[in-house]
C-alpha cells in the first residue's frame, strides 16, 4: 500500500509541475520571477529539514507528517485554479504556495524515508528503498511524458494532478490503518 501510494504521490507532484513553468508565464511572470518561486521553494525546503528530523526519528509522527505534507500539497493544488478564477494577481499566491510547496516537500521526502525504512526488514533496508525509489522514478517519467503537449490556458494538469494527490492521500490512509492494524494485532 504504501509503495503504491508513493508512485501515486509522486506521479501527481508529477503531473502539477512538469507544466508549471509554462503556466507561471502565461499568468504574467517573467524568468527571473518564475525562477525566483523556485528558488524560494528550495530554500524553504532546504531550512525545513532541520527542523523536520526530531519529528521522523518515531514512526507514527512520521506517517501522520506524511498524510499532513501530502493533504496540504493538495490543497496548494487548487492554486493555479483559484489564480485564474479570481483572476487575483499572481505574485503573492505564487510567492505563498512556494513558500508552502518547500515546507511540505520537506515534510513529504523525509518522512515517506522514514516511513519506508521503518516498515522494511532490517536486511533489505536497502532493497525496500530502491524499490520505492524505482516506482518514484518510473511515475514521474511518465507523468512527465504525458505533460509534453501541454498548453498554458488548459487546467488540465492541476485537475488531474489534484484528483490523482487525493487518490494517493487516501491510498497512504489506507496504510496506515492497516499499519495500525498490524500493530494492535496480538502475537503469538
């Protein structure tokens, strides 16, 4: 379960960004704004680690901030909608949702690590972590090759991208009832 809500997080974070550049432009962003957002993005994330790493050393803190990061990147989702429908100016949604988008990919990268480590055998550690990291990369390269097309005015992306963020947040619930579930199972 929670290998398949992986690659279905990841194709969905796929499906978001892939085309987001673009998108920035078309709203009325120049270069050095769209590549500022990013900037701010990476640097968020970058100062959020930090403080991430107390909060992932217990496994159920680690799972409740990987559902918590995930449901957030859903809602930073909407953005791009809200941008166009309200037709707000771009700048402080874009500066906030990147803000947000550095925070979570903090929250959601080191946490899904923890998760997955937590949950293999101590002798495949390693095998467990390549395994998801193959299913991460296999769903971003073809999320990526399905955004090729892309035209900025279409909200495509986002709407796909949000529907399949919703499917992977309730794919990780899944997981971590049944984690639950195995926890309070008696031994015998």
């Amino acid at each position: 379960t929670t290998y398949l809500g992986t690659a279905i997080l990841f194709t969905a974070i796929s499906l978001f960004f892939t085309p987001m550049p673009a998108f920035l432009r078309f709203v009325g962003l120049s270069d050095v704004e769209v590549y500022a957002a990013y900037l701010i993005a990476s640097l968020t994330s970058t100062v959020t680690y930090r403080f991430i790493h107390p909060v992932i050393s217990d496994y159920r803190k680690a799972w409740n901030l990987l559902l918590a990061g995930t449901a957030t990147r859903t809602a930073i989702f909407l953005l791009p909608t809200c941008v166009l429908a309200l037709r707000a100016p771009p700048e402080p949604s874009v500066l906030a949702g990147f803000v947000a988008v550095g925070l979570t990919w903090a929250a959601i990268s080191s946490s899904l690590t923890a998760v997955v480590l937590a949950m293999s055998e101590k002798e495949r550690k390693d095998e467990s972590f390549g395994r998801a990291a193959l299913i991460v990369l296999g769903a971003l390269m073809i999320a990526d090759g399905a955004m090729v097309m892309y035209e900025p005015k279409l909200l495509y992306p986002y709407v796909v991208g949000i529907t399949v963020m919703i499917i992977g947040l309730l794919v990780l619930l899944a997981g971590l009832v049944r984690c639950g579930r195995k926890e309070q199972a008696p031994t015998t």
